[in-house]
C-alpha cells in the first residue's frame, strides 16, 4: 500500500513532456506536486471517463506518453473502457488505477469487495492486447518499485495498465479551479504549440 | 418535437452511407467512433472501410464521447455516430466532456422509433418522443439528415460547432441505404 501523494511527487519527478489525466480525487492532490502545461486536472469531467479521455488524446498524439491517473471507483463506472483499451490502445497509453477500494470523492463508500482490477483488466484482453499486442497489466504495491519502474513505464510499448494499491493520509486541498473550458483550452493550446513549457492563451 | 409526417413526406427512404461518408471525409474528419445499430449499420461498415477514417467501437456512448473528447484536444477530428438510446445513457458524458468545457462534439444521433412514428403507428418505446427534447435541454443544436437532399446539414453541424465551440447534432430518422 503506497501513500497516494507520495505516487504523486515520483510521478512529478520523473515526468518530462507527458501528458497526465486525472479527474476526480487525483485533482486536488496533483495540483501539489506539479503545475505543468500538459497536466489536465479537471475534477467535473464525465465521472469515469478519465481514460478513455486519455486514450483520445493517446491515438491523435502519438509522439506523446499520456499517463492516465484514475481511481478504482471511475473505473467501475466504465468498466466497458477495459474492453476498448485491450482493443485499440495505443503504445503511448499509461493507466495507474489508483486501487483505494472506496468511492473517494462522494464520501468515501466502499467498493465491492471482491472484485480484482487485475483479472477485470486481464479479462478484458489488455495483457497482449492493444492496437500492436503489447498490452501489459502489472500491480505494483509498494512506493519503491514503482519508483525503480517508473523509467521502464514511460519507455516500453504498451498500452500499460498498472494497478496500484494506494490511501491517503493528507487533509484534501479544496477545488481550485472552475473554469472547465479553460483547462481545456490549457491542454489543447500547449500541445498546438508542441513544448512541454509552451505558455498558454489564457 | 418535429412533425413526423412532415418530415416523412420530404424524404421517406434515408440517406445514402456512401455520400454521407463522402460528405464527412470531404468535411476533414478523422475519425468515425460508432456504436452500431441497425439504422446505422450501412453507414459504419463505410467509415470502417474507407481508408482515410479511423473507425473505433467503443462500449458504450459515454466512453466514445470521452474518447472523441480527448482525440479533439489532442488535434483529431471526431465524429459520432450513436443512437438516441445511447445519448440519453450518455448524458453525463456529454455534459462532463463537451458541453462543460466547449469541446465541439459533433453528433450523427439514429432516432430510434421515428419510423413507426412518421408511419402513424406507436413507436415501440419511448426512446422516439424524447430525443429531440432532450437536445434542446441541453441547447444541442441540431437538424435532420432523411435523404439525400439532406447531406448538407452535416456541414451546417461541422460549422456551427467550431464556431461556438460546443457540440451539435445530426438526427438520422431512416435506415441509411447503400
């Protein structure tokens, strides 16, 4: 079991030109560790659809990793994602399911207790799966693995789908941002000028 | 709502999949993300042959809007293709990905229980009497492709949601023919 913020920051540390999604939970604590051109941190987006967002933008920009941070609860709202990440991820696709067994964001609810991200995702077909069959499902649970195969995430082909057991012990920031159609301007305006330290129109 | 019978009398046999095809390659976009049904089956089987579209089938409507969501921001042009059952099942989606943060989704909506309707029989549920209410709560701007006389409304949708930067709709009401 890893500290959540911990995730972060050696995430943020390794990061260089990704792009990296969030919603939900992971946007309040992201904000902490990183303010980056190429981070889309939008807590109303469409509740479970953080990958499949990150899968979009995976297909039109190839040359980019995008890394996806996505809670277990989103995932079970878009279970189906599963099923179309094994089919047409691309190699550039990273999916941390951030595995806190809860429905974090409403309160904190328990998750179905017996449900197992690995089998769901190996199921669905991601291990040698994705659009070049190099899909690979992983967990890793503990902060110093992750932190010796961050370099090998971000290098491989994937599409990767990492379950990572994680809780949070740190008093949530509030919401700092509303203005949805200006986080996606953000995005939108770094990647059309191709610099991960590309000043935005804002 | 529209006149069922009005419409029905302008254009009884739906548009060709081949020159809407034509229509949406011709209109620049990349990619066709589909979640098939009957009316739309002609259609799809276009845009998965043609070779200048990628064609996706998501799960379900929500996850095909978040992906189209995603394609547009990273510099792609989607367009959906979905049924008005899967629209209403979407609508978080929708309101998450592109009405919230004015992403210009663009959308072929099937209307499922507009041929019965148009031919004075009762639509099989009642997916027919709120699609079009429900686009107008959502300010979804929308016009209705039933022949090809109509292919055109595909542009008007094209520059209608670049211009605002908010999604619009193309309502099919028959069964698309070769």
């Amino acid at each position: 079991m890893m500290e959540r913020l911990d995730v972060f920051r050696a995430l943020a540390d390794s990061r260089t030109d990704e792009i990296v999604v969030m919603t939900m939970t992971a946007t309040l604590q992201w904000p902490l560790v990183s303010d980056h051109p190429l981070d889309f941190d939008f807590l109303a987006f469409g509740m479970g659809h953080a990958s499949d967002f990150g899968m979009g933008l995976a297909l039109a920009r190839p040359e980019r990793k995008v890394i996806v941070l996505k809670g277990d609860g989103g995932l079970l709202m878009s279970l189906g994602s599963l099923v179309t990440m094994a089919q047409y991820g691309p190699e550039n696709l990273i999916v941390l399911l951030l595995e806190n067994r809860t429905y974090e964001m409403v309160g904190g609810q328990p998750l179905p207790a017996r449900v197992d991200f690995v089998t769901l995702a190996n199921g669905a077909g991601i291990q040698g799966g994705g659009a070049t069959g190099n899909g690979k499902v992983e967990r890793i649970a503990d902060l110093e693995t992750f932190q010796s195969e961050l370099p090998r995430l971000l290098d491989e082909p994937g599409p990767h789908f990492v379950v990572m057991p994680v809780l949070n012990t740190h008093e949530l920031p509030a919401v700092h941002h509303s203005d949805h159609a200006g986080r996606i301007r953000r995005l939108s305006d770094a990647l059309a000028a191709g610099e991960p330290g590309a000043t935005t129109k804002e | 709502m529209a006149d069922p019978a009005v419409i029905a009398d302008r254009a009884p046999i739906g548009a060709s999949a081949r020159l809407t095809i034509d229509e949406i390659v011709r209109l620049g976009f990349t990619h066709v993300i589909a979640i098939p049904d009957s009316e739309s089956r002609l259609l799809c089987e276009a845009a998965a042959a043609h070779e200048r579209l990628s064609y996706l089938t998501p799960c379900r409507e929500g996850e095909g809007i978040a992906i189209a969501a995603g394609l547009w921001v990273g510099g792609a042009k989607p367009l959906l293709v979905i049924q008005n059952t899967g629209l209403m099942e979407a609508g978080d989606a929708l309101r998450g990905c592109g009405i919230g943060p004015r992403v210009p989704l663009q959308m072929l909506i099937g209307w499922r229980g507009y041929a019965g309707a148009s031919q004075g029989t009762q639509p099989v549920d009642s997916a027919y009497p709120y699609t079009e209410p429900i686009l107008d709560a959502w300010q979804i701007p929308y016009e209705h492709l039933m022949s090809n006389d109509d292919i055109g409304v595909i542009a008007s949708m094209d520059e209608r949601a670049n211009r605002t930067s908010k999604p619009a709709a193309v309502i099919t009401g028959w069964k698309f023919q070769p």
